[in-house]
C-alpha cells in the first residue's frame, strides 16, 4: 500500500507488543487513525510506532511481460522454420524446435579451354593457334583441322595484332614477307619515322620479322605515303 504525505497526517502505524496477540505473532503493522487511540485492534494494548509497510512489488506484471516475449519468439521460429516447400531436409533441435537445414544447389561452371576450341569466321573456315600462339585463319567452307607450320617455314595466313589485322606471308607466327596490314586503331608505322596511321589506314609491302621494311600508307582520305624503315 503506498503512503503519502496526507496519509502519515491522517494515520499512524504501530506494532503490537503483547506476546500472547496473534497480531503480535505475525508482526503485523495497523494502521490506526490519527483521531483514535493508538492502541492494538485485537488486544487494546499500546502499540509501538513504526514506519508505514512498504508496497509489494509488481512481480506478477513482469512475469506477465517476460512470458509474452517468449510466446512470440516461439510463434516466429515456427512460422519461419515450419515451411518447407523446396525439398531441403528438416529437423528437432535440442529445444523441440523445427529447424531447417539448407542444402545449396550444385553451381559448378565448367570454362572450355578457348585454345581447345575452335572459332567460325566468316568465309566458312576456322581459326586457331600456331607454335608461337598467333591466331592464324584457313579460308575455304570445307572445316579442317589447323595445321601448325614448322618453324622456319614461310607460310601464308591472317593474324590478329594488338593495333591491326595482317594477312599474308609470315614465318614464325610474325609478318615476314609480302603483305597488307589494316590499322584498326591509331599505330606509328616505323619506329623510327614518324608517320601515324589511323583507323581504318592500311600498309602494303614488305614485311621482315614481325615489321614493316618498305611499305606503302594508304590513308582513308585517297593519300599515300611510301614508308622505309
């Protein structure tokens, strides 16, 4: 029971002292009105004043709170670990509860080898690798396997270079001998001249380990140019 400060005006607290009151016995604290005698309500003997009894605390709502969480937690592991609709295997912990074992599908992914297999081009034939690893093209629509020159060997064949497209005589995989080269970006001719050819520019001529000798810059705009390393 809480007190205030016009309860202690009106009201007086006391504990009876008499042994054989069962009031005694239970120590228990009367509340007696300020306008009557302070004595015992059982007995009638003189009480001793003593402070008002303190409120009981709310254990029952606490408990109530605390129940009501747990309730929920409950009904959310059932609601989002019940359902099983994709076949993934189920169980009972050791708290009685479901729980959901997530088995993740198979998500391999095989990468071919690109230099085991071979790309189509356009006239019908096919594309692969010689010993050195340039990229050369057999015309005609008939399929065939590439064949790999021998080293040392002048053959004729198409390469893709970082800045352009060549084709026509090589040894080795590299330009060496007569041939055409399209620029498929801007690329200086010769190292030690300078002249720039630009996209779509193209050089004919003669070709010696992988560089021009002496060739002809054919621009887009009609203009040529002869260049010698």
């Amino acid at each position: 029971m809480a007190t205030t400060k016009s309860d202690r005006i009106r009201y007086r607290y006391g504990m009876c002292l008499n042994e054989k009151c069962d009031k005694c016995k239970t120590k228990e604290v009367q509340q007696i009105s300020a306008h009557k005698d302070f004595v015992c309500a059982e007995c009638g003997k003189n009480l001793r004043e003593c402070p008002p009894p303190k409120p009981p605390k709310p254990w029952g709502l606490y408990g109530g709170i605390g129940a009501a969480v747990i309730a929920a937690g409950i009904g959310a592991g059932i609601y989002f670990g019940g359902n099983n609709t994709d076949g993934n295997k189920t169980g009972v912990d050791s708290l009685g509860a479901d729980t959901t074992i997530v088995t993740p599908p198979d998500t391999s992914i095989v990468t071919p080898d690109p230099d085991s297999v071979k790309q189509p081009i356009k006239d019908g034939g096919e594309t692969g690798k010689d010993d050195t690893g340039t990229t050369v093209k057999t015309g005609g629509g008939e399929k065939k396997p590439v064949n790999k020159p021998q080293p040392g060997v002048r053959y004729q064949g198409t390469i893709q270079l970082a800045y352009g497209q060549y084709s026509g005589e090589l040894v080795d995989g590299k330009p060496d001998g007569a041939g055409t080269l399209t620029y498929t970006r801007s690329h200086q001719v010769v190292n030690s001249k300078d002249v720039t050819a630009e996209k779509g520019d193209r050089i004919e001529g003669t070709f010696q380990n992988g560089q021009p000798l002496l060739v002809t810059l054919f621009r887009t705009n009609g203009e040529t140019i002869p260049v010698k390393r």
